[in-house]
C-alpha cells in the first residue's frame, strides 16, 4: 500500500474523524473562552461541560453505529425466514413437512448464532450481518457437503462435528459457523441440464443476496470440482462445464456489482490412484495442511494466469516427487510401492486438465470483468466411489499387458480441508469489493474528503496569516495617522464654513478606529481569528481623534447656536425650534447626555441654514457624530477637563428657563410618549385582521394603503388608552428624562398641564380612526350571485361589516379615570362630539331599532329585487326589473337604491351633527357599497342578458333586410314592406326590445336618443347610432301608427329647362309611380298630392318631360318595384331644405341632341315628419353587439 493510500484511509476513517471532531470542538471551546474574556473557575468549567458533551456524543454515535448493524441484521434475519416460507408455499405435499422442518431448523440456527460469542468477538444480534458469507458452487457429485461439513469450522454452540446444512430454501443450503456463513449453491445451477427455469431461479437468488446483504452480499466463491471429472471426462465436456460455471461468475459479478475471490477446489483426490499409499501415516496435523497454491494477482497480471499455473502445479509436482523417494523406503509390501510411484504421475495428468479447466474457467474476457482466482486446492472427503488410474491403464496398454482391475476407494478421514478453510478462506474475508464502477465513486469521494481536509488546513492557515498581517497593518496605519492628526493646529477663530474640510481630515482615522473598534473583543471572533492586539492604540489614537473632533465641532456650532438663541427668544410658532435647539445646545456643552438623533438632525439643519451644505456634508457631519457620540463618556472627561464657558452661556441658560416656563407646551415629548405604546402593545393595534372569519369581504384600498396604515395603532384603541396612554399622559414623571437640562425648573415643581397633550392625543385619534374607516372598502362582486352573497355577509348579525362598525362605537367610547378629569374630560368630550353621527347610527332606540336599520332595509330590498330578477329571468323583462329597483315610474315612490342612499345620508347628520366631514364621507360611501355593488353587479349581467336578446331577437330578424333597399341604397335588391313594417312599426322588432328592455335606460329629446346618466350601461357608439336612427325611420314612415311604411306629400314642378340655352324648352312633365300620374304643363304651380306606396303590389316609377321637337324623348324610368319612387328619387340632385319642404332636380341628358340636358325641377311639401324621402333617413344597418368592449 502506497503512503498516499495509507494516509487516505487513516484521515477517512470514522472513529479517526469523530475523535478529530472531538477534538476540534474542544479546542475552539477554548479558543471562544479566551476572546470572551473566560478565565479562571468558569473556562475550567465550561470545558469539563464541553468534554463531558464530547463524550457523550460519541457514545451516542458508537451506539447508533452499533444499532445500524443490528438493524441490519435483523432485516436479513427477516428475509431469510420469508424465503424460508416462501419455499414452504412453492413445495409439493411430499416436501412440505421436510421444508418445515428446515424452517424451524433455520430459525433455531439464528438464535443460537445470535447468542453465541463468536470467534473474531462480533457477537449478538449482528452476527448474522458481519459474518463473511461464502458461496460453493459445483455440479452434482463434487462432495459439496462433505467439503463444508469437514471444513472444521465450529457451529455456534456445538462441536465440529455436528455443523449440518439447512435446506431451507430451495436455492441452497445454509450452514452457520462461528467463523462465516457458507451458502452451498443447488446442484441445478452447475449442471447444464438446468434450462432457463435454473437460469431464471439462480438470478431471482442473486437479487436476493444482493437485497439481504447490500453492502457486501458475498465474500468469495468457491468451485467443487471433483477429481474423478478431471482424469475421466472428455476434453469437451470438462470445457462445457468449465463454461457454464463462468457464466454463474459472470453474473455474480454483473448482478452483485462486485470484485471478488475464486477458489477451484479439487474434491475427492481420494479416487486418484495411489492417494491412498502415498499420504498413509500423515498425521492429524500434516492432514490439515493447504495442499494446492495461493496466487498473487499481480503475479497474474504479470506472467499470465497459464504460465502462472503451469509454474505453480509444477513446484508442487516436483514436491510430490521428492516426498516419492522418502515414501517408497517406507513402504513395506509391492502394491503399496505402486501405487506411491504412480501417484505423483496420476496428479500430472489430472493437472493438465485442471489447467485446461481453469483457463476456460478464468479466460480474459474484453466485454466484461475476469474472475479473480486466488489459487487451486486439493482435498479429500474420504467418501466412497471407484479409483481412478488413467496412467497406470496407460502404461499396461502400452507395454501389452492386461490392466489390474479399478478396485474401490477405502473410505478414510478427510484431508487438506480445514487448513483451507481457516487458514485461506476465512482470512481472505477483505478481499471481496465494489466493482470497478463502485471503486471509483468511492475513491472519488475519499479524494474529495482528502481535498477537502487539506483545503480546510490551507485556508485556515491562509487566514491566520492574512489575519495577523491585516492587524499589523491596521495598528501600524492607525498609530501613524493618528500622529498626522495630532499635527492638526487648534484655531479658537474656526467657522461654520470650514467644519466640514477639517472634519475631511479626520475620515481615515476613523474609519481606522472603527476597524479597531470592530476588531475588539465585542466583535466576531472569526473576523479576527483572535489576532487582534490594538487595544493600546485604540485608546491612544481615539483620544487623539476626540480631540480634535472637539476642536472642530464644539466651538463653531455652539457660536451658531447661541447667536440663534440670542435672536429668536420669543418667536411664536417656534417653540420646538428653540426647545430642541436649546437642547443640543447643552448637549454638546454636556456630552453625557446626548442623543445621537437629535443631535444630527439639528446640527445638520444648523449647518444647512448657515452653508447650504450638500449631501456629502451632511453624511461626513452625521458619520462622525455618530462614531464619536458612541464614546461620550471619553468626551464628557475632556470637555470636563478643559473646564472653560463662554459668559454668553449662564445668560442663554437663564433666558431659556424663563421662556420654557412661559411657553411651555409638551409637544416635543409628545412623540416620545406615544410611541413606546405602539412598539410595546403591537398586539392592541386594530385592523382588518382583528375581526372575526368573513371578514374577507372587507379590504383596505390600494391607493390608500400607498399612503396610510392599515391598522389603528395601539395608543388610538380604546384598551391602549384605559392601559397605558391615560397613565403616561398625567404623569409627571415623563419630564424626568430632561431633568438634567432644566434643574431650575424641576425644583420650582412647574406645573405640568395636560391639556395641550390631551389637545394634540384627541386630534390623532380622531384622524387615525377616520383615515382608516375611509380606506376600508367592501371587495366588489363579480357577479350578481357574488353581490348576493355579499350581501349576505353584510347583512348578518356576526359579518365583518356590523363588526368593524361596533368596534369603531367600542373603541371611540374611551371612559377617563376619575384622576385625569377635568382635563382628560373635555378633550374626550371633543373626540365624542366628532362621531356622534357614528354613535347615533349604532345605538338602538326604545323599540330596539337604530338608523342603520333603514340601510340595510333599503339593502335588503335590492337583494330582493335581485333574486326575484334572478329566478323569474325567463318571464320578467330587463325594463320590469329595473324600474322597480332603480328608476321607477311612480313619482311618490322612492326606489331601494334611492332609499338606501338617503337612509344612509340622514342617518349620519346632514344637519351637520359630524365635526368631521371627511369621515362623514367616507362613512356615507362605506353605507352605500353593498346596494351600489349589487347594481353594478347587476348591470354587468344585464349588458349580457341584453346583448343574448339583441342577438336571438332583432339580429335575427334583421337578417331579412340585412344589405337590401332601402336600409342600403346602393343595393340592387329590394327589402320586402311587409318585412321592413315588422321591424321597424311601433309595435315591430326593433320597439319592441327598446320598450321592453332599453326604455329605463335611455331618452329621446328629439332624433337623439342617449343614455340616462345613472344608468351606467355601456352602449357603443355604434348601437346609439342604430338606435337613433330606427327611431327616425319609425317616426317618418310609420307615423300613422300602421304596420307598413307610408308617407303622404304634395309635389309642383320647377322652372324646367334645356341647358344650354337653345330652339329646345319643355313644354310639360308628367311624374308617375305606377298608376299614379301627375300631368303638369309649363308654368303651372299647384301643389299636387301623393300617397306611398300606391296600391299596386309593384309600381313604376317614371318621370317625363315633353319638349318643344316632340319627336325628342326626355324621361327617366325606375323598373317596377316597392321602393321604385325613392329610387327614382335617389336619380335627382337634392337642392335647399326647408323644415318641411325641399327640391329635387332630375337632370336627363338628351341623347338624340348630344350635348344638350334637360333639367326637371321639384318641389316636394312634406305632411308631417320631414325630409322622408331622402336618401340619408333610411341608412341602417343592426351592429353585432350592443356594448361597447371596453368598460
């Protein structure tokens, strides 16, 4: 073994890595101890305790280990007696009581093996697990059994001579030794006769060694091969059985992933000829020995198996030979001097196929792993069977001479056998391991462990060293920059404008500082890994820094404060101005009692007003302070040091006494008193998610939760007042903290007057309460079965709703401690009189109602009609529905919607009973949600009803007309009377759905029909249009109330002429529309009447003009048709319109005069409705959808 393999196994060795681990803990439990400061009694302490836990660990990981084995043990234990039971289930009536016996058998094994103390000292419930487990493997006559059961191994409470096989399976025979478990491997699974149900059981048997035992399921394997088969088989069958047993090798390795020891053991050497005379006399201790040889496997690698072997049987060949000589003088009578001659010659020719058969056995195999053959042995069981002689048959028939029979073997004790077993193979137990595959996963993390080790070793040592360098540098870089700012000259003269550059100078000392500061023993002690050794310089070089920071800041502020001071005694608004600036004022003349914040923020708005400094001004004055200020006990001892004050100071302290006195308002305290409350009693603040299951119905509004808190802090809630604020707020001792800077005062016992405080307390409590009840919102519904069940939730005795307003009542009803009154009194006599409204709508009357109940009347009555609309759908119209719920046409009855709204708007005080109008507000919307959200909700569905209606109803009666004349005048198709009266008459489709479904929702101020304001449905532009322009065409055509279209009007020709001017001019010209005929001569101007559409089912319509060449024809005809006149009149040029009157002109070119037109002129004089005729009235067309997509 290599010293990297060596040193690999040691530091992956477990008991090595837990002791290690032990170790480790207590040295850095001894290291912790030295930089918290432990010494003494109490770091002996701690580490008795650490050992102590040390120990106890590993025995706890030494007793886990130990059960792990058990467990497995007891696992494998299992496996065997359920395929015990399972060979029980599978055997026939004749075996069952044969198996049964070798399960209880088997089971009796166990227990002995369980309670015995095994050789190698692995006893107990273990045993069965860490024994080394081998299996034999032989065909059928290879003296398996006699093998194992004179192997000398000792059975677990009993002798050598009782070991026994246990056929408890029907795969192999278990037999239980101190020293391992041998598995001798049925007969069928070594002969070639098996077929597939041998091959089939041997695999379903090697699965499940590899399941009872997953670690190592076998430690070696050993192949029987008998004697009397080497001398007397045939070269092809003795290399046919060699096959097969490679096959089970094979798969052993495949199956089990593992590399282990082959061992080819000759059994029956008895039936050689001469075994018997050459061996008689061997004592019991030479009956032991190893006959055979144990080869290296480098030495395979090195001269190949086959030489290997050939130089291996030779040696012993040579070594029989030489035993030969001493034996033939020890041999009294002929036949034994035969038989001791020609023993060596007979185990010659058993070697050369013993040769044969291993190299077939152990070929090299490029597809898949070699066995590995750890040697070749010979033993004898001393069992019966005929003697084998080949040679000496040989030698007769060659020389002539009649070979003496075979007589049969002498059965005697067995050789060679137990020093194979416990000198070979039980030793060899190590050897078996993971294939080559498993080796490598394994090596791969024992390397990684190796690294990983190593890597922790440099690192560490990395670091120390980084770490001692990074410290020597630290201290050395702070001992010198420490010298260049004790350099800095003291200026008494130094102004607002110059701090911030000499503050510049002072940065890299303090950033050097607060690195030491971090690097003390306060800190981690893995930033420094325990090498920190500044304390002596710290303290130098931070006395230097304090120095100089005084220097600095102390002198220019306190000027700029006392010349702000001096100036502003008595302005009024700027109490807590000159309050907090009077303190930092103090404290910078007493730095013991600063405060970092206070500090900051007013120095920086000094330094702001005087400088206009920027960000990175502000950022350095505020860095330093804050380093400094974190040392006040070292400043407070120079400052006491130098003992110097500026005469100004007794005057400014003298005057800001007497203006405190005089204007004293507690506002600055204010903050300071009601914010402890709110971090300490989390738990009293109030919100949504304080109130009881359903209150998911309830939400705060996301464009007001950008900007206000979701919850009433703790100190606005009526528990927060009852137990802390009322008693923080009277007492006289929140002054105490500022007592230092006010002696005078405090002593003179100045009153302390609540009413400012209680003044301010009543305004935010008021403002939280109102701001949070205006943010909650109810969720809005989806749907109408959404808004009913939200109203139902809103409406019930427990929901969220009635709780979230009881609470409001609860917490605004604040009952003072007799103590606080009169002051506490009136400023909660303010916060009641803001929500009286609130209380007035919570607070039953005599007979048990309040004014919220007219709300949810109105509330529940939407419902209603809600659900009623909803059930009766099929049978109610959209129009019914709506004028009961929202618009209704009796003028003396109030809708549940309008009903709830002034509920709502009465109850909170419209005479003005709220103080506070914002929440009153925002209350009344809060009222109003439930009923708004079911009609928004509604409406939604009814857009949808709606939309199904228009689309099963008018779309598809429009169909017929749909692209035909007159609704498109540029169609050569003609739309049927009948059809266009039944879809736009009074009574037609399209009034039809108007009236019923639309009316609530629309007016008609003339030809413009729109939307009602508070309707809120969502018609498209393209459905007014439509709308509006079937209700022209009803009103022109049909304003007769029938159920065709009609129009009546009277018609005078114009000036007619021919143009350009010529010998042409008219004469007269006739307008006919079927058997209708106007005659007008030139220059008459009567109106004539009409009616359309005359009473032929198809007319004509023409228009003619007689000239004075009456051999001219002049007339424009329109093929007969319903709508033949409005054709005719879409041929004429429209001239000016009147209210009811305009003109038609018809221009008729002259074909037999090119050139030459004549204009006919018109006049038409409508009777009611106008403009009937024209082309624009009856453009139409019905849209897909009566909504608009976009809401």
């Amino acid at each position: 073994m290599s010293f990297f393999s060596l040193l690999l196994s040691v530091i992956t060795n477990p008991h090595l890595l837990r002791t290690l681990g032990g170790l480790l803990v207590l040295v850095g439990t001894w290291y912790l101890c030295r930089v918290l400061g432990l010494s003494g009694n109490l770091r002996l302490l701690v580490m008795a305790v650490m050992t102590l836990l040390v120990i106890v660990v590993q025995v706890l990981l030494t007793r886990r280990a130990k059960r792990k084995r058990e467990q497995a043990a007891d696992d494998l234990e299992t496996s065997l007696i359920m395929e015990a039971d399972q060979s029980i289930a599978a055997a026939a009536t004749g075996q069952k009581r044969a198996r049964e016996e070798a399960r209880r058998e088997l089971v009796a094994a166990i227990e002995v093996l369980k309670r015995s103390q095994l050789a190698d000292g692995r006893g107990g419930r273990a045993a069965l697990y860490v024994l080394p487990w081998y299996l034999v493997l032989g065909p059928e006559g290879a003296g398996k059994s006699g093998l194992i059961r004179n192997s000398g191994l000792q059975p677990p409470d009993k002798g050598p001579g009782d070991l026994r096989g246990i056929g408890a399976s029907a795969n192999c025979e278990w037999w239980f030794t101190n020293h391992a478990v041998v598995l001798e491997a049925d007969r069928r699974f070594a002969a070639a006769a098996g077929g597939k149900a041998a091959d089939s059981d041997w695999l379903a048997f090697l699965s499940t060694l590899r399941k009872q035992r997953p670690h190592t399921p076998l430690n070696g394997v050993v192949i029987a091969v008998p004697a009397s088969d080497l001398l007397t088989s045939s070269p092809a069958g003795l290399e046919a059985q060699a096959r097969l047993l490679r096959r089970r090798l094979d798969e052993i390795g495949d199956e089990l992933k593992l590399v282990y020891p082959v061992y080819v053991v000759v059994t029956k050497l008895d039936l050689v000829h001469g075994f018997d005379e050459y061996f008689a006399g061997l004592d019991g201790a030479g009956g032991e020995q190893v006959l055979g040889c144990t080869l290296r496997a480098a030495n395979q690698r090195e001269g190949g198996l086959e030489n290997l072997f050939a130089a291996e049987f030779g040696l012993l060949y040579q070594n029989l030979c030489r035993r030969r000589q001493m034996r033939l003088v020890q041999a009294e009578h002929q036949p034994r001097r035969e038989g001791t001659y020609l023993f060596p010659l007979e185990m010659r020719s058993l070697g050369d196929n013993l040769q044969r058969f291993v190299k077939t056995l152990c070929e090299n195999n490029a597809y898949g792993r070699n066995p590995l053959l750890r040697g070749f042995y010979f033993t004898s069981v001393g069992g019966d069977g005929l003697v084998c002689d080949p040679v000496r048959t040989s030698l007769a028939n060659r020389i002539g001479v009649l070979a003496p029979a075979t007589p049969p073997a002498v059965p005697g004790r067995p050789l060679f056998l137990r020093g194979f077993f416990r000198k070979i193979l039980v030793p060899d137990r190590d050897i078996a391991r993971p294939t080559r595959g498993a080796a490598k996963r394994l090596r791969l993390v024992r390397r990684l462990a190796q690294v990983a080790v190593l890597g922790a070793v440099v690192v560490a040592g990395v670091a120390v060293a980084m770490s001692f360098a990074a410290n020597l540098s630290l201290v050395r870089e702070t001992a010198r920059l420490a010298g260049q700012v004790s350099m800095i000259p003291r200026r008494d003269d130094l102004r607002l404008p110059e701090v911030d550059g000499m503050l510049g100078q002072l940065d890299a000392l303090q950033e050097k500082l607060g690195q030491l500061d971090r690097g003390g023993p306060a800190a981690r002690a893995w930033r420094n890994l325990g090498l920190y050794r500044g304390h002596a310089v710290n303290e130098m070089a931070r006395q230097v820094y304090l120095e100089r920071f005084l220097d600095i800041v102390q002198t220019p502020y306190l000027d700029e404060l006392r010349r702000w001071l001096l100036a502003h005694p008595a302005a009024e608004g700027r109490d807590d101005a000159f309050y907090q600036r009077y303190r930092v004022f103090r404290m910078l003349r007493e730095p013991a009692h600063a405060e970092t914040p206070v500090m900051i923020g007013v120095l920086s708005q000094v330094h702001d007003e005087e400088c206009r400094a920027d960000a990175a001004a502000t950022e350095r004055l505020a860095d330093h302070l804050t380093f400094a200020l974190g040392h006040t006990d070292s400043l407070q001892a120079l400052v006491t040091g130098r003992g110097r004050q500026d005469p100004w100071d007794s005057s400014i302290i003298d005057m800001a006494e007497q203006y405190i006195i005089a204007h004293w308002e507690l506002d600055s305290h204010y903050q300071e008193l009601i914010d402890p409350v709110n971090f300490a009693r989390a738990d009293l603040a109030f919100g949504l998610q304080k109130l009881p299951a359903g209150s998911g119905v309830l939400r705060i509004q996301a464009r007001v939760a950008d900007r206000l808190p979701d919850t009433v802090p703790a100190a606005y809630t009526r528990r927060g007042w009852e137990e802390e604020v009322s008693r923080i707020l009277g007492d006289a001792r929140a002054l105490e903290q500022d007592s230092w800077m006010l002696p005078d005062v405090v002593k003179r016992e100045m009153p302390v007057r609540h009413e400012p405080l209680l003044r301010r307390y009543a305004d935010e409590y008021i403002r939280h309460w109102r701001e949070f009840l205006g943010a909650v919102v109810l969720d809005t519904p989806g749907s109408l079965a959404a808004a009913e069940r939200l109203l139902l939730d809103v409406l019930a005795d427990d929901s969220a709703y009635r709780v979230l307003l009881d609470e409001a009542e609860s917490n605004l009803d604040l009952q003072p401690d007799e103590a606080d009154a009169p002051a506490v009194v009136a400023a909660l006599d303010r916060i009641r009189t803001s929500f009286d409204a609130l209380h007035a709508l919570l607070r039953r009357d005599k007979e048990g109602k309040r004014p919220l109940d007219s709300v949810v009347d109105g509330v529940k009555e939407v419902a209603k009609a809600v659900g009623d609309h909803k059930t009766g759908s099929h049978e109610a119209t959209a129009a019914t529905f709506t004028r009961r719920i929202f618009a209704s046409d009796e003028p003396d009855r109030e809708s549940p919607i309008a009903k709830s709204m002034i509920a709502a708007e009465h109850a909170l005080g419209a005479g003005g009973r709220l103080s506070d109008p914002d929440c009153g507000r925002a209350l009344l919307s809060y009222l109003n949600q439930p009923a708004l959200a079911a009609w928004q909700a509604y409406l939604r569905e009814t857009e949808s009803f709606l939309d199904r209606e228009w689309t099963t109803t008018v779309r598809e009666r429009y169909s017929v007309l749909a692209g035909r004349y007159p609704l498109a005048r540029d169609s050569s198709q003609d739309a049927s009377l009948d059809a266009f009266g039944d879809f736009f008459h009074a009574g037609g489709t399209l009034q039809t759905f108007v009236t019923q479904h639309l009316a609530p929702y629309v007016e008609h101020p003339g030809f413009a029909p729109r939307l009602k304001n508070e309707a809120g449905l969502n018609l498209g532009g393209e459905a007014r249009a439509a709308l509006n322009a079937g209700l022209r065409i009803n009103l022109i055509l049909f304003g007769d109330g029938g159920s065709k279209p009609s129009c009546e009007f009277s018609v005078k020709p114009g000036q007619a002429r021919v143009v350009p001017r010529g010998d042409l001019h008219v004469t007269s010209s006739t307008l006919q529309v079927g058997r209708t005929e106007l005659r007008y001569d030139q220059g008459s101007r009567d109106y004539l009447e009409f009616k359309w559409p005359p009473r032929e089912n198809s007319e004509v319509a023409v228009i003619r003009a007689v000239l004075s060449d009456k051999s001219i024809d002049c007339k424009v005809a329109i093929d007969p048709g319903h709508w033949a006149l409005f054709r005719l009149i879409d041929r004429a040029a429209q001239g000016p319109e009147g209210a009811t009157r305009f003109t038609l002109t018809w221009k008729v070119p002259l074909k037999s005069r090119p050139g030459l037109t004549a204009e006919l002129p018109y006049e038409f004089l409508m009777k009611g409705e106008d403009h009937a005729l024209l082309r624009s009235l009856t453009a139409f067309d019905c849209p897909q959808s009566l909504f608009s997509t976009a809401r």
